[in-house]
C-alpha cells in the first residue's frame, strides 16, 4: 500500500510522523525522517496555530519575519522559536526564542537589528513594510558575534527559515536540505488570503 488512514488523532495537534518500507518477505527499510503535520478541527475558514505570514528577504541586512495569529485566542510565543539552514544543507541553526503573549487576529514582526531605520532607504523590500523596518519590529534579533550576526535573521535567500513550536518544525518558508540555489532572493512574500495553516511543505 501506498496510503495509510491514520484515526482518532487530536485536534489542533501536532503529530511527527515517520515510515518504513516492507518487501513481501518482510524485509523492512529503515525509518524515513519524520514529517510534522497539525491536525485540525475540520474548518476551513479559521486557524488552530499560528503560521509564517511574511517574509522579508531584503540587501544587507534588511531582513524580517512576520508571524500572524489568526486563531481564535491568545498565544504564548514562548512556546516557539526560529531556526535556519545555512545555504540549504546542515542541520538547523540554534533556536532563537520568541516571548511574549500574541493577541488573537495580531501579528510579531521580528527584525534583524542591523536593518535599516531610515526614510532614504532604497531598498524596495524595506518600502513594501510601508516605513522603516526597525520601527515595525515588535521583536529584534541582536547582530552581533555571539549569535553569527543575526542569526537566524541573517538569511539571504537561499537559507529555509523555519518555525517550530515545542522543537517540532510546524512552518517554513524554502525546502529543508533544498541545496544552495536562491529561492527568495531580493524578494517580499506574503502568505495567501486562503491559507488559515501552517506548513511543512515550502509552497509560495
């Protein structure tokens, strides 16, 4: 079989889910990588976790991730924290913590503490946010040799940038181990109006 059916899961759960091959003489393969997915409660129209809304992939420093609530309830952020993969391959670099308690229907918007606070910037990523990055950010990542300078908001387009809760992987924006070819470069994304999830899989 190439499907499985898995039933009585949890709602507004997160499950890590791994796989093995068996041949019909019961060899069986080693266990996949995990694959984390949150279940839901069967609507289509409201959240039960926060996601990725906006990323901001802008020249020099000018970097910023945006996270939505569009739950029904407060949040704790403590509960998650940001890691990125260099260059497209290792292993995640170290967890930076959020803190703090995120209203239902707001937003935290995390900048690199390098970016530009200045209205001459010519950065057009830096103009899309509307005014100056620092003056936007709601929490800023520190810049300096202690934390490889920004990290993890000192991606360049090339790095995937993920969001965990409780170390579980619950959103990202590239493809984990993709390879160091630029995927968002230069660029400003914003989540869809039709996504109310979460995801682990990278689709624009």
């Amino acid at each position: 079989n190439t499907t499985y059916t898995l039933n009585s899961l949890t709602a507004s759960t997160t499950y890590s889910i791994t796989i093995a091959a068996k041949d019909e003489v019961n060899n069986i393969s080693a266990q996949s990588n995990p694959v984390n997915a949150t279940t839901t409660d069967g609507g289509t129209s409201q959240s039960n976790e926060l996601l990725i809304s906006e990323y901001i992939e802008g020249s020099s420093n000018n970097k910023a991730i945006e996270i939505a609530n569009i739950t029904q309830s407060s949040v704790d952020l403590s509960l998650y924290n940001l890691r990125r993969q260099g260059n497209g391959g290792g292993a995640w670099s170290p967890r930076f913590d959020l803190t703090g308690i995120l209203a239902a229907g707001d937003v935290v918007v995390i900048v690199n503490e390098s970016a530009e606070n200045s209205s001459s910037s010519s950065d057009p990523n830096v103009a899309v946010v509307g005014s100056y990055l620092i003056a936007n950010a709601d929490i800023i990542v520190p810049n300096n040799s202690s934390n490889n300078y920004g990290e993890p908001l000192n991606f360049n387009g090339n790095d995937p940038v993920g969001l965990f809760k409780d170390d579980l992987l619950i959103d990202i924006i590239g493809v984990f181990d993709g390879g160091i070819g630029f995927f968002a470069k230069d660029v400003t994304l914003r989540r869809k109006s039709t996504v109310f999830e979460p995801n682990t899989i990278y689709d624009q």
